[in-house]
C-alpha cells in the first residue's frame, strides 16, 4: 500500500510540474532545425512521472489489474485537484466536489 501511496504522490505530481514548467517550454522548427527548451520544472516532473511508472509496473504485477487501476486513476484525480488547487491556485468548484464525492464513493463500493 505505501508503494500505491507513493506512486499517485509521484504521478500527480509530476503532472503539476508539467503544467507548472509548460510556460517556459519552448519548441522551434526552423528550416530543418528543431531547437527545444525546458526548465528545470519540466525535468522534475518528468522525473516524478517517470518513477511513478516504475512503481506502477511493481505495483500491476502484484495487484490485481481489475481493482488497481481504477483506484489509482480515481486517487490520482483526487490528488491532482487538490495539488492544483494548493500549488497552482486552480479554484475548486461545486462541480469538482460532487465529482469527488462520486469518485470516493466509487472507490468504497469496489472495496465492499
């Protein structure tokens, strides 16, 4: 379970790092030259997300496929609601809530 714990921290985060860096990412094409730019941001966030996927093949291999995956798209959309709110100032709305509120009750009826 902390290896789950530790993979949505690692995935969720790494998407807001993305979303975080996106502005200071800067791609050219120029007459056959490509020139391609990231910030330190982006590097970590791809870091994150890359180790979250290491985690996710230890974590698929020894859970069941038909329960792991929903709850870690379900505590990973969890998790990226309440990150962009705290680090990238995003509002939560009614909407968002009820969502979530869905979703947490979704992840209770998989367990009963």
């Amino acid at each position: 379970m902390i290896l789950f714990f530790i993979y949505v921290v690692l995935s969720s985060l790494g998407l807001i790092l993305f979303k975080l860096g996106s502005k200071d990412l800067n791609v050219v094409f120029q007459q056959q030259l490509f020139s391609f730019s990231m910030s330190w941001i982006v590097l970590a966030g791809i870091f994150c997300y890359l180790a979250s996927f290491l985690l996710w093949l230890v974590i698929v291999n020894k859970s069941e496929l038909s329960y792991i995956y929903p709850l870690s798209i379900a505590c990973i959309n969890i998790a990226i609601l309440v990150g962009s709110h705290f680090i990238l100032n995003e509002a939560i709305g009614i909407k968002e809530l009820v969502g979530t509120g869905v979703i947490i009750i979704g992840i209770i009826l998989m367990k009963i």
